[in-house]
C-alpha cells in the first residue's frame, strides 16, 4: 500500500482507509501506539473482532472466516475503529462506518454513509458551508455552466483562490482549536496519486501551492481562502472538513464531508493553457455558439453550431467520459496528455454516443447531421475542450489531403486514354475536413511550439496502435518540421500535401506525368471571434464571419518559405524524388465550372486551351465528372467528354465544354452535391500531358427567416419560415427541425408535399426560455432535398 502514508501527519491517529470485501477488511494503521478494534454487529448477532496492531501496518487481513462471511453476507454492518492506550487503558471510539456486505463476490466494495458517533462529541463542530458559489463563479468565469446557475456545484479554474464560508457551533479560537481541509478526488484517493490532499488551516498565502488559510474570523463564523496549484487535476472533487480535539492526552479527528461537488478546470487565464487576449477568451473559452465550415473551397458555407458547453448536464458528461477513459490521474493534469486523450475519444466507440444522447438537445437532430462525421465530431471535441477549459475552435481544411502512405503526397492515377482511374487512389482528398485547434504551452516541447495545436478527433490513421491524433504544433506544421510530436506529418499533408499524377501504361507500368503543388489545403476557415473586425457587407454573408487561418498553417503558396517547408516535410517522407522538373509545356490549360450552378439546373465543365507555341498542336485526352462524398471518395461518374485529335492553330485558344443536365445528373448524386471534375490529355506533338482535377459543388437555396429582433421570457414569438424549390420534381417526405438553446425545445415538424418552384412558406412557434441574443436555427429536409438551413439571432430579455 500506500508508503507515503507512514509519515503523514502525526494527529492521524486513526484508521485511514477503510474498504470492505467480502470477507476482508482492509485498513492502514498510521500510528505506532494505536490498537485497532473492529465490532462487526448484525441485529444482535455480534462478532466482536479485535486486532492489535502496534507497527507501521498497512495490512490486509482476513477477519471473517467463511462461513461467518455467509452470515452476514448482504447485510448492513456496524464497524466500529478504536483507538486504545496501553497506560490509562482507556478506550476511545474514533470512527463508525455502515458497510454492506455484497451479496455477490467480486463486487466494488461499498462504503455507505458516515454515521456520528455518540460517545465523545467533539466540542467544536461544522454547522455549515457555503461554499459561495455565485461569487466565486464569476471571479472564475464559471458562472454560465448551468452547475453553477442552479447551485449545485463550486467551479473553480485551477490556480486561482476562492473562499468559502464555514459556520462553527462556537467561536473558533486560532490557539487551540485546528481545522484541516481535505480534498479528494476519484474512486480511491490516495495521496501518492495526488487525489487525495489535506491542508492545515495556515495564516500564509501560498502560491502554486495547495493551501487554506483565515481570511476573516468572525467569532462563530470563518472566511476560509483556498489555493489550487495551477497543476491541479482536472476533475470533480469532494471537500472534508475535519475538526481536530486536542486534549491532554487524546486528540481525535471528526470528519464532514460536504456534498456538493467542487468542479476543477484547466485555467487559461493562468495556467498551461493560458491566452492572452480577452477577445480570444470569449471566444474560445465562453462563445457558446458558432460557425463550422462545410462545403468546397469555392462554396463555403458556415453551419450554425451550438456548442453549449454551459448546458445542463455537458459538464457532468465530459467528466464521466474522464472517468471512465482516462484511467491515469497525472494525465489529467496535463493538457498535452488531454488534449491528445480527448482526440482518441470519438474512435467508434460509445462514448460520443453518449454525449450525442445527453447532448442532442444541443446538437442537430440526427436527420440534418448523420452522426459520425468529421464536423461532429469536431463540433463535440470544441464542446469538451471548452468546458473542460481548454481554449478550443473547430477549424475547417477546404481540399483536405488524406494521405494514407506516410508519402506527404497525394497520388492520382489515370488511364492511357485519360480516363481518371479512381478505385487506383487510396489518397484521397476530401472536400473539407474538419477538426480542432486547442491553445497550450508546450513544455514537452523546444521553445516556440506553443499557441494552437491540431488535434483530430476524426477515427482516420492509427497513432502508436491507436486512432488518436496530435496536438500537432501550428508552428512546426508551418515550417515542415514533421518530427516534433505529435502527428505532425498527416497534419502538415492535409494542409500542404502535392497532387502527383500518374498514368498507369498498357504494360501495366506507373509513370509520373504530373505534380499540383498548389491544390491541397486552401481556406483554411473557423469562426472569427466576435470583437474582430468582420469582412466588408458585400461579401457573401458566410464570408463575414469566417477568419481564414491558412496563414497559420503554411506559408503562402508558392512563396519560398513554403517551398522550403515542403521539401523539409518530404526528407521524412516515403516517397522522395518527384520534385525533378520538366521542360515547361507551350500549350495552357484551365479546367473550370463555367459558372457556380445551382442545384436543380444543369451545369457545365470548360477546358480553356491557349496555344502559345508557333505551331499546330493535336490534343486527346478525356474530361470526366462524378459525384463525390464530402471525403473525396469518388460514388458515380455522371458523364465523360472524349477529346479525340483536337486541333489547336498556332497562337489560338479553345473551349471545350461538357455539358450536364439535372435529368444526368439528379439520381448520381450523394452527400451534399459535391462533384469532381478531371482532366487529362496529351500532346501529340510534344509528348506534354496535362492532367488537373478539382471539385465544386451545386449551391442549395438557403432558409429566410423572417422574426422580430427582440423577445421576451416566456412570451411566444413567431417566425416565417420560406424557399423557394429549385428542383424541377416535387419535395415530399418533408420536415421542419426547429431549434435554439433558450429559445425553445428542438421540434421536428412535419410538412406537406412542396410542388416543382413553389415557394414554401410557414410559420414557427417558439417560446423563450433565456435572456440573452440567442439564435435560432431551422432546417428544412426532405427526400429530394436535405439540409436547406436558415438561422436568425433573437434578443430575448427577462
Ligand atoms: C458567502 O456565504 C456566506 C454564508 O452563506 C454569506 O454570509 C456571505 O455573504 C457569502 N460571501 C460572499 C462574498 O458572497
Ligand atoms: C494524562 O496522562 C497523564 C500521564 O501521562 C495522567 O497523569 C493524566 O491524568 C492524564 N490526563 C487525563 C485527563 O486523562
Ligand atoms: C472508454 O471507456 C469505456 C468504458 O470504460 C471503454 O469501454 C472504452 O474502450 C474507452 N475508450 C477509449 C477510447 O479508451
Ligand atoms: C448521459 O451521461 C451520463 C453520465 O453523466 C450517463 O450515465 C448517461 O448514460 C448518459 N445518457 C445517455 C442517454 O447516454
Ligand atoms: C478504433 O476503431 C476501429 C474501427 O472501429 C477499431 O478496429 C479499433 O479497435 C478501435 N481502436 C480503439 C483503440 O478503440
Ligand atoms: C502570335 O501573335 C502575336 C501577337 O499577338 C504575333 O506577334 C505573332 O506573330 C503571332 N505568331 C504567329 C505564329 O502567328
Ligand atoms: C504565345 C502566344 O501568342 N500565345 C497565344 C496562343 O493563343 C491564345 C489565344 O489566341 C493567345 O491569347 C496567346 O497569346
């Protein structure tokens, strides 16, 4: 057992730990000249046990035989601890706990209530503790967690002092009467793993310490001021209070566990996760709400999310998911070790379940988001991170590089006749990815390598056995330095991987006809914290309220500094020796959506050709397009464009277009309309290739909602809710998803049948429950069309 226990604190002369099984008591003896009894009573059934222990004992012994175990197996027993003097042979009673025995074997043992024990009264006693909730949650920003709201639990940022009041049955006297404060935390505290702390009322102030000390003595009532050090761990923990008696010859202890719950957070106004500017904290600590990004680089669209980590319930979620994931209690210390904890979390397993359960009052309902994708999971990682107080942003990587090889390349293949040969890629490029950006130091690291760090909460790439990814540094990502922990490589490849091309040749051969050194990683997009300055009215709406943070990530393109960083990446990677360049080509090629469509009409793919030799040149090759899923694997190929023996006059440019009807394209698509488009072809006079692929998406209409500015509590408010349907086909299967925190319960409304270009139009019903700008969000689905989203913001007062 626990060796550290030998010297604690002299005036523990009773017994510490106290944990039954079923027919074994097992209890440490901290003081030399202690006897130990224990009186075992069930209703007059007695058995008085006695056990003498006069050394530095921690000692498991088997007290009850067999078959008097079976005699009070599943009862309630009496255990009675006294202490006995050799001398005065005085006996005196220092601890009474009610135990059951379990009924069945190999059982968690169970300690029930503490009973008071009759014999000696402690003169001085603890009437009360106020723990203060309300004012110490505001000094602690912790006053907007729903705990605190309705008073049920302290919430303390580590490294930060709070006071609480206790109330004495008589005045307290600094001379002669001692109370100690102990904090415990988990199943089996122990002061080896630092879950268990007790703390002499001192009259210092100890910094990065644990400590308590006096702030007012008011007779009856103390001001008790306590100190957690800024590596505390993060996680619930109960408050005991002891009174000590010291008489002539006796001191004993009485203890008072306090029942509500003192909640322990990372601190970043102080501690490893420290940032510095207030704006940022708002926004990355106290925001609530905000926007991920979806869609394509050349569409992005910013989702309303809730994040609601204040809501009822999210608190206790994350650290149940604490406790039964993260065995390790040093690691909850560490925000290194969290964070890299909290991105191994989402792996399948139950446990985001079980914040979607508790959680889906927040979160879009089911039907609008299929759970289990990367903005989810993301979403729910920025969740945990900011309740737990880990400053936290999702961030969305438009033309993410998956790379499955470890090359840092991303490799595309095709035919001989330009066909782009997709089941060959096991690379792919999704659309956008999304994961998380979380703000720490890093001691674990050189200097320079703290600020944000990635992490992936998205099952992807296993990492040392298993799916868990970063914190990958910003800095070292930017600068290619993919051997600092953790995971930077597969990071710095969904930023900043190259395209490499290759034609498979009718002997089967690979060989390399192209590199893109521009196409991966583009927009790198989260929610500009509020009090920055936002992008000018014209732009588009999702536009002003996006930060663009490629910047962060990697050195312009092209610049010299990202070359640089490329080609240090690459010296780690798999694959080397692509980057030898050819003779530049005399003919140019752009491969474009002729115009960004609109979902329901038919859309059209452009190759410009722009001759700039001085001869004739011939073109074959292929334009291909098919619909995608958001993480680039290709579903179907909608329509194919041969380029047969093209001709090119001297100094002359070309179109070549293919054109797509809805009727083509309508049953092919999957997700959210996202497509690609390829293009390869061959030179004949040259020998060049060129060979380009890209995607783009069909735009949805987006939801108006059109209601008033301002609410208030309890008074119903109505919304009009309309679109018009794109689509030259009916929308059936139709519902509404209505949601806000504060502004009403999710609601899931069904609708009727919406005719070819009707505008539909309705009307909601809310009924506010919050003071505050809340936001309302609505989602209209139906089978031929999902995910129309619209959402307003809504003052709503007391
Ligand atoms: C703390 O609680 C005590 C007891 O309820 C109360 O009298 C005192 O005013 C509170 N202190 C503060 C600062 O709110
Ligand atoms: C305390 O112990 C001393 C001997 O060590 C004894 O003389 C005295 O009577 C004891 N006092 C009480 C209150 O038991
Ligand atoms: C989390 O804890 C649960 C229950 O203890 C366990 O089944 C699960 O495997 C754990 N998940 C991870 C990722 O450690
Ligand atoms: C919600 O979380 C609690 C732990 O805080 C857990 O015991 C419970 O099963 C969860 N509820 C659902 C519906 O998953
Ligand atoms: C992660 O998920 C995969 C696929 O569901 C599974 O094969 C693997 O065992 C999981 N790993 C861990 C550590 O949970
Ligand atoms: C191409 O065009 C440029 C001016 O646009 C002209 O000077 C040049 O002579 C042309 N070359 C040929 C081969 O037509
Ligand atoms: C070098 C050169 O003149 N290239 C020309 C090829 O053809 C296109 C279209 O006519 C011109 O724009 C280029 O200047």
């Amino acid at each position: 057992m626990d060796p550290s226990l030998k010297n604690s604190d002299h005036r523990e002369q009773r017994a510490m730990h106290i944990i039954f099984q079923l027919a074994t008591v097992y209890y440490i003896v901290v003081d030399q000249q202690i006897l130990i009894f224990l009186l075992l009573v069930k209703e007059g059934n007695s058995l008085n046990i006695v056990k003498e222990e006069n050394k530095h004992t921690h000692y498991i012994s088997n007290l009850l035989k067999e078959e008097q175990a079976s005699l009070f197996k599943g009862c309630k027993i009496l255990v009675k601890f006294y202490t006995f003097h050799h001398e005065n042979k005085e006996k005196s009673i220092i601890a009474t706990r009610t135990v059951g025995i379990p009924t069945s074997e190999g059982r968690k043992p169970i300690i029930e209530k503490e009973e008071p024990v009759p014999p000696v009264k402690p003169d001085l006693t603890v009437e009360n503790v106020d723990l203060n909730i309300s004012t110490n949650s505001k000094e602690h920003h912790t006053n907007e967690y729903s705990i605190s709201e309705e008073g049920r639990g302290l919430i303390v940022r580590r490294g930060q002092i709070f006071d609480i009041t206790i109330e004495l049955n008589r005045d307290y006297d600094v001379k002669k009467d001692d109370l100690k404060f102990v904090f415990l935390a988990g199943d089996n505290p122990s002061p080896t793993k630092g879950t268990r702390v007790s703390l002499i009322l001192s009259d210092k102030d100890t910094t990065k310490e644990w400590g308590a000390w006096i702030l007012k003595n008011e007779k009856k009532r103390l001001s008790i001021r306590i100190n957690t050090p800024p590596t505390c761990y993060v996680g619930i923990w109960k408050l005991q209070i002891e009174t000590v008696v010291k008489s002539d010859n006796k001191t004993i202890v009485f203890d008072m566990c306090h029942d509500q719950n003192i909640y322990i957070l990372f601190n970043p106004w102080y501690d490893q996760v420290y940032l510095h500017e207030q704006d940022l904290l708002n926004e990355y600590i106290l925001n609530d709400k905000g926007r991920i990004y979806v869609g394509n680089q050349k569409s992005m669209n910013g989702r309303k999310w809730n994040f609601g980590q204040f809501e009822k319930d999210i608190l206790d979620c994350a650290m149940y998911l604490l406790d039964s994931n993260v065995s390790l209690w040093s690691t909850r210390g560490d925000p290194v070790k969290m964070a890299r904890k909290i991105s191994a979390l989402a792996n399948g397993s139950d446990e985001y379940g079980v914040l979607e359960g508790n959680w889906s009052e927040y979160f879009k309902t089911k039907r609008t988001v299929c759970f289990g994708q990367c903005w989810v999971f993301s979403g729910i990682t920025t969740t945990l991170c900011r309740t737990l107080g880990i400053p936290a942003r999702s961030v969305t990587n438009f033309a993410s590089a998956h790379d499955c090889d470890g090359s840092i390349s991303i490799d595309n293949h095709f035919d001989v006749k330009g066909d782009a040969l997709d089941e060959l890629d096991d690379d792919s490029v999704w659309n956008f990815h999304v994961w998380n950006d979380v703000w720490m130091a890093r001691p674990d690291l050189p200097k320079g390598y703290g600020g944000w760090q990635a992490i992936d909460a998205t099952p992807q790439e296993a990492s040392e056995g298993i799916y868990q990814c970063g914190p990958a540094p910003l800095a070292a990502i930017k600068t290619g330095e993919v051997y600092l922990p953790f995971d930077t490589p597969f990071v710095f490849a969904e930023v900043n991987a190259d395209r490499v091309f290759w034609q498979m040749q009718e002997t089967g051969d690979l060989k390399h006809i192209g590199l893109n050194k521009h196409s991966i990683g583009k927009h790198i997009s989260t929610n500009l914290p509020t009090g920055k300055p936002m992008g000018n009215w014209e732009t588009f709406c999702y536009d002003r309220f996006r930060e663009d943070v490629t910047n962060q990530y990697k050195h312009q393109e092209g610049s010299n500094e990202e070359r640089t960083a490329v080609m240090r990446a690459n010296q780690e990677s798999s694959k080397k020796g692509i980057y030898h360049e050819g003779k530049p080509m005399d003919v140019q090629f752009e491969l474009l959506e002729k115009e960004t469509a609109p979902y329901g009409k038919d859309f059209e793919i452009i190759l410009k050709i722009s001759n700039n030799s001085k001869e004739i040149r011939t073109l074959s090759g292929s334009i291909c397009t098919s619909s995608m899923y958001y993480t680039g694997v290709p579903a179907k190929r909608i329509k194919n464009l041969a380029i047969d023996n093209e001709k090119i006059a001297a100094n002359k440019s070309k179109e070549l277009s293919l054109k797509v009807t809805f009727d083509e394209y309508y049953s092919k698509l999957v997700d959210q309309c996202h497509m690609k488009m390829s293009c390869m072809c061959t030179i004949l006079e040259t020998k060049h290739t060129y060979v380009d692929q890209d995607t783009f998406r069909l735009i949805k209409p987006e939801l108006k909602i059109k209601a008033p500015a301002a609410g208030k509590v309890g008074e119903k408010i109505k919304a009009e809710v309309s679109f018009t349907n794109p689509l030259p086909c009916a929308l059936t299967s139709s519902e509404l998803t209505v949601e806000g925190t504060g502004l009403t319960k999710n609601q899931v409304i069904p609708q009727s049948i919406v005719s070819s270009t009707q505008t539909f139009m309705t009307t909601v019903e809310i009924l506010p429950t919050k003071a505050g700008l809340r936001e309302l969000i609505v989602s209209f689905n139906s089978k031929e069309l999902e995910m129309v989203d619209g959402s307003c913001e809504i003052k709503i007062s007391e």
